[in-house]
C-alpha cells in the first residue's frame, strides 16, 4: 500500500462538535488508542488530524512490536501492550497482521554480545522469555548455513503488526463506535479559562473539552512551544524499504545496527539499515543541542547531518501564532520526506547476503519517516505543569509503534485521574527541567 501523502483521499470525516469529554490531537497509534480507550469508558471523544490518521510515523514504521531491548520502565507498559495486540483484531473484526513469530537481536561483534547479555539481567527481572543463542542456534533459525552474526538475543514472545493496515483499521473501528475522527482539522492551540484547559481551536472551528491530549508525534514541540511549554524533541528521518513476496523464510524480525528484516503479511520483507539514521539540521538542533549532546554521543556513529533543501525554512521556524492564523500544521499536512537513496542501494547490496532468501526479491517500493526522540529516548506521558487538563503523550523515538495501544490505554487512565498500575514516573515531563539526571534509554 502506498504511502499516505497530502494528496490522499480523505476518509475520516464529521461534523466538528461544539463539546465534548476529550479532544486528541493527531490520530497516529497513540491518539487513536488513546480515544479507543476513553471511549471503552464512556466517555465522548474528537480525535482531530491535520493530515490523514496513521499519515506519519505510525504507518511508516517496521512494524516491530517488542519487549526485547527496553527501557525497563517501559515493560510493564509493552507487556499489557502485547494483550492488546493479542485480543485487537477480534474485538474490531479486521485482521491487522498481528502475529507473535518472535524478534532477534543480531550481533555483529563481541560487544553486542556482552550489552545482550546485560540485557538478559532485565529480561530475568520480567520474566521474559528471552535467551541468546548461539551463531550455529541462529543459522539454524534463519536457515542460513554460514555464521554472518556472532549470535542473537532472542524473544519468540515478541510479535510484528503490519503498520499500514493496523491504525487506519483500529481508526475505523473506533468511528464505528461513536468517536469523532475529522481529517484534515489541524488544531491551532488550546483555549483556557481561569487558567485550566477548556478545549482547543481548530482551523474548522473551537470545541470545548474537560481534557485536550497532545499526541502530536514530530509536532509535540512546536504546539507546546506555541503555548510558551519547552519540550525538547529532535527529529531524524528513517529510510525503509518493502520487497516483492518471497516463498518461505524467517516469519519475525531481525536486526542488528547494520541491517534490519522484517517478515511482512504480503509474504514480503521490509528492511533498512539497522540505526542510519538522517537529521537535517534545523533551529532545534541548535536550541536543544546541550539537551540532545549526551544521546549525540551514544548514537554518533548511526546518524548523518544534513543540510539539505529548506535550510533556511527550517532555521527559522514560524514558533508563535494565534488561533485565527493559519498554522505550519495546515502548511504540512502529512510528514513525507524523500527516502534517502543512498540508504536504499545499500540495502539492495545487502539483502542477500544478509538474508539469502532475498536473492530473487525485487525492492517493490522505499519510503522515509521521521521519528521524534526527546534527549533521553523514553517518552513524556503526563500533564503538563501549569497547563491543567492537558496532557503530553508524545517522544515515543523509534519504538511507539508496539507501545502504542498499551500506551494509550495509560494515558485514557490518567486522563480520568483514575488509578494508574505503573509507576509512570520515568515518563514524567518534569524530568526536563526539574533538576534531576538524564538517564539514557537505549538508542532509537
Ligand atoms: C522508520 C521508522 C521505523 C520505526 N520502527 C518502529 C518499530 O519497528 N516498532 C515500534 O514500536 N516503533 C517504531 N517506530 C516508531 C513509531 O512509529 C512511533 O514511535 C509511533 O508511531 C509514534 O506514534 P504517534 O502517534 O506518537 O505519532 P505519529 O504516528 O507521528 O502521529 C502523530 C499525528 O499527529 C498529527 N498532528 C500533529 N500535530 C497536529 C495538530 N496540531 N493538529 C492535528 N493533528 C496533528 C500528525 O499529522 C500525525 O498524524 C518507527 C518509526 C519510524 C519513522
């Protein structure tokens, strides 16, 4: 399936309400897992898109849906994520490629091998099913008669989604259900009375609402910077490739920072290079560098600075506008950057020997997308200081994708100020600036 661009058909479309419970801004996996759960509750949702639902990262992505490699304050979270993805497809009647076929870790030297091991500590703690095997344990696994990796760290209990189909799906079911999804409806800003959140105006109109949640992706920053909230977050652009069907071969994902593989439903792989990773250099990098320098450090050796096309554009941002102003969220409706081809011939001269299957496959279409990482590569799911009845459910880097429906069902939980059953301390948005350390999780 092609991917989604500003010339897109619309086909989420209502009439926007004058008030409702909650309004969600964006409609990737977080808004609209979000919405599907505060509508399990009760509770009248508008999930208000500037582009197309599921438009940017959220069907862009690889797909992968996994434990293996966390942040260890997120496993509690991926694991009531995984049950989701057990039981989604049955509950909104529409297949969305889900499959728990496993996931690998490829190492590429010794010391991937020694950081797996490290990670098998955590995967103890959590009783995961994870264990490192063996080159020959995996060349078994993959086929694969020669000993390209050292070994792997391996997960059978981590599954693959296919992206494409899975929000727009969840999307659908959710509107079926009675939420409110309108596309192309870019919310501008939020209102205020008496110093709380009230709802929010969009370039169709203003609605009033208890609780406004930002899942905005790539644009969190922009919209809190508008507000006058800093929330640091640095964009870098993925390039992806999808092959032609092959017959049989490895049905999960592997990986290694080199090169990466997915099985897809389409009997397909998608593949990339592992961590390459492209940032075009723009004013954020320069506001955020000291924020950003430490995660620079860890993941230098993956990521290209660009200066490319719109430099100047990028440099100086439009950063402040009012309701009545058109905004850049109008100006770019779906994030669709040119795949970087360089990344995609590489992939062409690895597949084979990567993965031997891939000889006959022919690469059938390539796309980009743009993660959005804040400097410590864990996500903000909070309320934001000061800024009552809004909430941040954004930073998720290069892993919201798995996350995303037990991530919603956290924040459609403290939205309600219910009581929540993970410490969600990690992913407060205080941690920016209250002074207290920033503690790395792993790389995008
Ligand atoms: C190449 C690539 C590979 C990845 N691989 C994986 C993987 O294998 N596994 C995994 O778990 N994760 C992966 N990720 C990360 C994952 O895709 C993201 O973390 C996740 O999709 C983020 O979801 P989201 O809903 O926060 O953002 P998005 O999907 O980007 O959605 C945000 C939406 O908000 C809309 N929006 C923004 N501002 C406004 C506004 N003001 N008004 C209205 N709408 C607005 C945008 O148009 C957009 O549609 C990958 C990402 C990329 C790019």
């Amino acid at each position: 399936m092609p991917m989604l661009s500003k010339n897109s058909p619309i086909t989420f479309q209502a009439k926007l309400p004058e008030e409702v419970d909650v309004v969600i801004i964006g409609a990737g996996i977080i808004g609209i897992s979000t919405a599907w759960f505060l509508m399990k509750d009760g509770l009248s949702v508008l999930v208000c898109e500037k582009g197309r639902v599921g438009g940017e990262q959220s069907t862009r992505n690889w797909g992968w849906v996994r434990q293996m490699g966390r942040d260890e304050a997120e496993l509690p979270i991926i694991a009531e994520s995984l049950n989701i993805w057990d039981s989604i497809a049955g509950e909104i009647g529409e297949d969305i490629g889900f499959t728990r076929k496993g996931l690998l870790f490829l190492a590429e030297n010794e010391k991937d091998q020694k950081d797996f091991e490290e990670w098998m500590e955590i995967a103890k703690r959590h009783q995961l099913d994870t264990r490192i095997l063996s080159a020959a344990e995996l060349g078994k696994k993959l086929n694969y008669t020669e000993h390209r990796w050292k070994g792997a760290m391996y997960t059978p209990s981590d599954g693959r989604s296919e992206p494409s189909i899975a929000v727009p799906a969840i999307a659908r079911a959710a509107q079926r259900a009675g939420i409110r999804i309108i596309e192309n409806c870019a919310v501008r800003t939020t209102e205020t009375q008496a110093g709380v959140v009230s709802g929010v105006i969009t370039e169709l109109g203003t609605v009033r609402a208890n609780a406004v949640v930002c899942a905005g992706g790539a644009w969190s920053s922009a919209f809190l910077a508008n507000l006058g909230v800093t929330f640091p977050q640095l964009l870098v652009k993925g390039t992806v490739v999808r092959t032609s069907a092959v017959s049989e071969g490895y049905a999960g994902g592997a990986g290694s920072y080199k090169f990466s593989f997915r099985r897809r439903q389409d009997g397909g792989y998608t593949l990339s290079l592992g961590n390459y990773l492209d940032h075009s250099l723009c004013a954020d990098s320069f506001r955020y560098f000291t924020d950003f320098l430490p995660a620079l450090k860890m993941t230098w050796s993956g990521t290209r600075l660009r200066c490319d096309d719109g430099l100047l554009k990028r440099l100086f941002p439009t950063r402040r506008w009012e309701g009545d102003e058109v905004t850049p969220f109008e100006q770019t409706r779906v994030l669709n950057p040119t795949p970087n081809l360089r990344v995609v011939r590489k992939i062409q001269q690895l597949m084979a020997s990567n993965l031997p299957i891939l000889a006959k496959a022919q690469i059938e279409e390539t796309w980009a997308g743009i993660i959005d990482a804040p400097p410590d590569f864990v996500p903000v799911m909070d309320e934001i200081p000061n800024y009552k009845n809004l909430f941040l459910a954004s930073g998720f880097s290069g892993h919201g994708f798995g996350i995303g429906p037990g991530a919603g069902k956290v924040m459609a939980t403290l939205v309600q100020g219910k009581q929540i059953d993970f410490d969600l301390s990690r992913f407060r948005f205080s941690r920016f600036s209250d002074g207290s350390p920033l503690i790395l999780g792993p790389a995008l």
